[in-house]
C-alpha cells in the first residue's frame, strides 16, 4: 500500500476537449473553452481519486499570455502543472519534417519552438519537454533517412542544451502515422539512442499504443528501466492503432504485465523519476468519468502487479517450474483489489467511488449550464 501511495498519474489538457476521428468530431455539453476550464475540469479527477496531482500542456494549444498565472490558477483548484508537450505536427511549414528538415530556416523554427517551450517550462515550473514528431516519408527514396537521423541528433542537441537544471527532455517514438513509409523515431531503440547521445537529462517516453499489434511492451518496460532510460509513459488502449481509448480497456491482463515489470524495475520509486501520463481522448464518452476510470484502471493494475510474490515466483523460475510461475502471476492478476482499494480510499478522505461520487457532485450539470457560447477546445486546441 505504500507504494500505491505514491503513484501520481498526470492527466492530459487534451481529455477534456472534443474529439473524435477524421469522420466527426462530436461536441458535448460543458466543454472547456479555454485552458483554465481544462485544468478546473482534470482537477476534478484529483479531488475525486487523490491520483492525479498534475496537468500536463500542449503547446500551443494550452497558450496562454501569463503561463505562471495559469500554475497558480492550477494551484487554486489543487492541481499543479506537468510535462510540457510540443507541436511541429501542425504547421504547414512543416509537411515535409520539423526537427529533420532539409531547409536549415524549418529546422531553425522547429528547434526555436522547443525553446519556447522550455520558456513556458521555467514559468509553470514544468520538470519534463516532452517531444514527438511527426516527421518521416510516405515513399521509398522520398527522403535521406540517414541524413534525417543525422539532423534529427543536431536539432535534439540544441534544445537539450537549453534545458534548466531541473528539466528533462523525454523523446516519444511511434512506429507509424501520419508518416507511413517510415518515421524519424519509430521505435525505442531509435528513441534510446537519440536520447543516449544528449546526457542524462534525456530519455524516453513510451506510449502505449505506439507499437505493431502483438509488441511485447512489457519487455520494453524492463529494457528501458534496465537502462535507466524509461522517462515517462503515455498510457492508453488500443485495439488496432494509436487509438487513445481508455487505458486497460483493450487490455487490463497488458496492463499489469506493463505495471508488474514497472515494479520489477524500480519505476515506482521516486529515485527513478518514471512519469505516468496519460495520452488519451474521449470520442464518445464523457470525459471527467473518463480520465476517472484511467486513472483507476491504472491504479487497480498496479494494486494487482503488487500482490505478485516476487520470492516465490523467483524460486520458481529458478528451478524451471514453468506452470508454478505462470500460476503465481496469473493468481496475482485475477485478484480483485477493487474492495482492498475502496477502503483505501475512504481511509485517505476520499469516496470510496470516485465514479459515483463524481456524478452526485453536480459539477457536470453546472458547467453545462455555465459554459454556454465561445468556441469549445478540442484536441487541435
Ligand atoms: C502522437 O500520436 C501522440 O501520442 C503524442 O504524444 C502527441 O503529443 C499526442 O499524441 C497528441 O494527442
Ligand atoms: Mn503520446
């Protein structure tokens, strides 16, 4: 219970925006016009589960004037600020890549945006600049790839040379889209080897639905943490692609495998530094409820993956008993925590369901009413 005392899983300001697919973008009731209304809203999360402490941004779509404003209006609702993501995916300047452009004035604007990022860092007191790209080919020959790499490394060396003392860079890498021949930072390795030749304030950031169908992510989990480089996680579910649905929908049995080798590997404690983000929307659900159940999926596989009896599934391994250590892990998987982490709750002040409690509050029904008018945020901002 200790160490489920100190997860803290960062809520992304994107959740709580419309979203949807390139068919429709559906538009709700009550949602946030602005990026203190997305804070208002994930703080609600916090208040109802005491798990997500932090709200991570995506610039520019979280832009504000006054960013140290926005963390002391954060702070008022008893949220603080997060990872700081940034956005060369959304510019026309940058069709053909950003940080692996061939024209040095894209690449310059590209490398110029993480330092505002870095900007926005040191007013929200952000620890984590958190990049992905999505820069790559859609043909063979289309591009140099080596010479891609080559100005990838460049441009990641001048923005980590502008990180503070406190800062860190987390490189997150996608096998896939919107590049579809290949992409700049496909995999971990590449992500690790990047990240490898800046220094110690750079690792990397795993999202979960950024692997081909069947990855072993577990196993990544172990590499990274072996190699003192796993950063940060995006959590999320997928069915078929980078489909951002709710984290341990698809696959709760995935999930504590994830979480088992998380403790395994030492990333629950705080020495390791590991973020727990999610990266997901909410296309048809609603989205407080949403980031509510996440947030306790996560903590539910974790309160499982920690019930493993690590001696005794050692000592199996050990002397080749290969269904005894199945059966140990698979006895820790079946459990149910959810009355163990009901009680745990209540004995902490919170409800001990966070859903229900949610849903008797009010608040949905009174920022329906409230926010009416104004353009409603979605997940291009
Ligand atoms: C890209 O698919 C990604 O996972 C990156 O983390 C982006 O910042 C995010 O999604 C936007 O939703
Ligand atoms: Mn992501």
């Amino acid at each position: 219970m200790d160490q489920l005392a100190r997860q803290s899983i960062e809520v992304p300001s994107w959740a709580y925006g419309n979203s949807g697919t390139r068919f429709k973008v559906f538009g709700t009731p009550g949602t946030p016009r602005t990026p203190e209304e997305k804070i208002a809203d994930a703080a609600q999360v916090h208040r109802h589960t005491g798990l997500a402490p932090r709200v991570a941004l995506h610039y520019p779509w979280d832009k504000v004037d006054d960013f140290a404003a926005l963390g002391r209006f954060a702070e008022d609702h008893g949220v603080g600020l997060g990872t700081i993501n940034s956005n060369t995916f959304q510019n026309d300047d940058y069709k053909f890549g950003s940080l692996t452009h061939t024209d040095p004035a894209i690449r310059r604007q590209a490398i110029d945006h993480h330092l505002q990022c870095i900007e926005v860092m040191n007013q929200t007191g952000s620890q984590d600049l958190k990049i992905w790209l999505a820069d790559g080919t859609n043909y063979p020959g289309q591009g140099d790839i080596r010479g891609r790499q080559d100005r990838l490394a460049d441009s990641l060396q001048q923005i980590y040379a502008q990180l503070g003392e406190a800062h860190r860079l987390v490189l997150e890498y996608k096998f896939f889209e919107p590049a579809f021949y290949h992409t700049d930072v496909p995999d971990w390795g590449t992500a690790f080897v990047q990240t490898l030749a800046l220094g110690e304030k750079a690792s990397v950031c795993l999202d979960t639905g950024h692997h081909a169908p069947g990855t072993n992510i577990e196993f990544i989990v172990a590499q990274l943490l072996r190699l003192g480089k796993l950063g940060s996680f995006d959590f999320n579910s997928r069915f078929y692609a980078d489909d951002d649905l709710i984290v341990g929908a698809a696959d709760p049995f995935q999930l504590f495998r994830i979480m088992a080798e998380v403790i395994r590997g030492g990333g629950l404690d705080a020495e390791n530094g590991v973020v727990f983000m999610l990266d997901q929307c909410h296309n048809v659900e609603a989205k407080i409820p949403g980031q509510i159940r996440s947030v306790l999926n996560v903590q539910e596989m974790t309160a499982r993956a920690l019930l493993l009896d690590h001696e005794a599934l050692a000592a199996a391994q050990e002397s080749g008993d290969v269904l005894g250590a199945n059966e140990l892990y698979m006895d820790a998987f079946y459990t149910d925590v959810r009355p163990a982490l009901a009680e745990w709750r209540a004995s902490r002040g919170l409800s001990e369901n966070p859903m229900a409690a949610f849903a008797r509050s009010g608040y949905q029904e009174g920022i329906n009413a409230a926010r009416v008018g104004g353009t409603q945020a979605s997940w291009g901002a």
